[in-house]
C-alpha cells in the first residue's frame, strides 16, 4: 500500500497491527513501527516475541487482523537459510529468475553480472548453487531480491547460519547497500547476534508483539547486558 501524505517519503509505516496465530492469544497487539530513512534497522526481542510475523506481515505473506502497513517501497524477504530461497542450478539462472519480465532479453545477461558484482560474486553465474559457501549463498539471495526491484529488504537472522567471516560479509554488505548515495536501501534485519548491532543506523527491541523506540545499537547493547543502563 503506498504512503497516504502524512507519511511522505518514510520508507515504512506500521500502526496499530493485531495479528494472533491462534484465537485468544495475540502474537502482535497494537504494534507500530517508523522507519523514519533509509539505512540498516535491527530489530532484537526474546523467542516468540513477534519479531518474524512481524516481517511476514510487512512483507505481505501474512494478513493482519487490524492496522496498517504503508510503504512506498517494494519489500522481500531474506531468509536465515539460503537454501530455502534458491531455486535453480545455478547462480545465474536464479537471478535470471527474479528479474522483471519487462528486461529485455539481450540485457539479462549483463544485468546477472552486475548483480553478482554488487554481492561479491563477480564471475559466477555458471557456478553451481551447491558448490557456494553458506555466506556466498545468503549474499546470492540478496542479489535475487535485488534481481525483483526490491528495496525494502525484511532479513529473518540472515546470519545465524553464518561463520564469523560470512556474518561480517553478509552484514558489510548490507550496510553498504543501506549507504549507497544513489537510491540507498532500507533494511529491517532481525538478529540476537549483539556485535551485529554496531553496524545499524538504529536498533529497537521487540517484546510480547511490540516494538519499543529507536536507540543507537550501543546503547540497546548496554542495556541488554546484565551490567548495562538497567534497562532489562
Ligand atoms: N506458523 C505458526 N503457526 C502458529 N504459531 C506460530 C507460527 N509462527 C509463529 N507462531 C507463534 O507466534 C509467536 C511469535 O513467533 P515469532 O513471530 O516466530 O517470534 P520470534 O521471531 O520473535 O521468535 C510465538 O508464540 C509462536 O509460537
Ligand atoms: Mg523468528
């Protein structure tokens, strides 16, 4: 749904959602959520807080019982396992398959290795799917979501999956494309990983289905901490 003119140019707008898996026990209850620019957000909160059916909803896979989600931006999700996402043989053919219908065929190929490029993965679209590293894998995911015109990325603990090495790639490299000076993205990424948070332009925590304010990671991380600002 697009932006009504109270909210011009914010990329997301949440307000008012009530969603329940099950009757009589509401998952999300007046749950709102602004993302004031684009950039990297994170969002933190125990298990079963509401954090992943907060993003399927964003994303349109779910339907709210009550409220409203508006952007102007088109939404995709990134999963924490790539292997749930790539479809095809190889790197290629499964960009090829996110691409909008209206590219014309002689400029698939070039726009396949430009999307490789912007992931790291200059060279590659003949490279079987299976033979990637699970960071190589997640990093191709992003290129697919990319390949569709998606500019609003939803990321489910994108990293858990992830050694150290790819979680820092796969986080760099969201970071930069939240920086980009030309059509930055927005990206609400959802992680329990704490040294993540250092990379976000804000960090919120997501408890019994609501999101509390933006603060800098830094201090989210302070406050989590057993020793930190009291903040629980
Ligand atoms: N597919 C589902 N079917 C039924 N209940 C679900 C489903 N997904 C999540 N839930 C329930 O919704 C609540 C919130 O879950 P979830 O959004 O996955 O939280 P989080 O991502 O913060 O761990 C939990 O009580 C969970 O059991
Ligand atoms: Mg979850």
């Amino acid at each position: 749904m697009p932006a009504s003119p109270d909210h011009d140019g914010l990329p997301l707008v949440v307000d008012g959602l009530d969603f329940a898996w099950a009757p009589d026990r509401p998952t999300l209850h007046n749950c709102c959520l602004q993302i004031p620019r684009p950039g990297l957000w994170m969002l933190v909160g125990s298990n079963g807080s509401g954090k992943s059916t907060l993003l399927r909803l964003i994303a349109g896979l779910l339907q709210p019982k009550r409220g409203t989600i508006l952007t102007p931006l088109h939404p995709a999700m990134v999963f924490q396992n790539p292997d749930h996402q790539l479809l095809m043989p190889t790197c290629g053919s499964d960009l090829q398959l996110g691409l909008p219908e209206t590219l014309p065929p002689s400029q698939v190929e070039r726009r396949v290795e430009e999307l490789l490029t912007l992931v790291g993965l200059q060279g590659m679209a003949t490279r079987p799917i299976h033979t990637l590293s699970g960071g190589q894998k997640q990093r191709l995911a992003i290129a697919g979501a990319l390949a569709a015109e998606a500019n609003l990325l939803l990321l489910d603990e994108p990293t858990a999956l992830l050694d150290p090495d790819s979680q820092r790639d796969v986080v760099a490299l969201i970071r930069d494309l939240c920086r980009q000076p030309k059509a930055p993205l927005t990206a609400l990424w959802i992680t329990h990983r704490l040294e993540e948070l250092s990379h976000c332009d804000g960090a919120a925590r997501m408890e019994r289905g609501k999101v509390g304010p933006w603060q800098s990671g830094a201090k989210l991380v302070a406050n989590l901490l057993p020793t930190g600002g009291g903040g629980g």
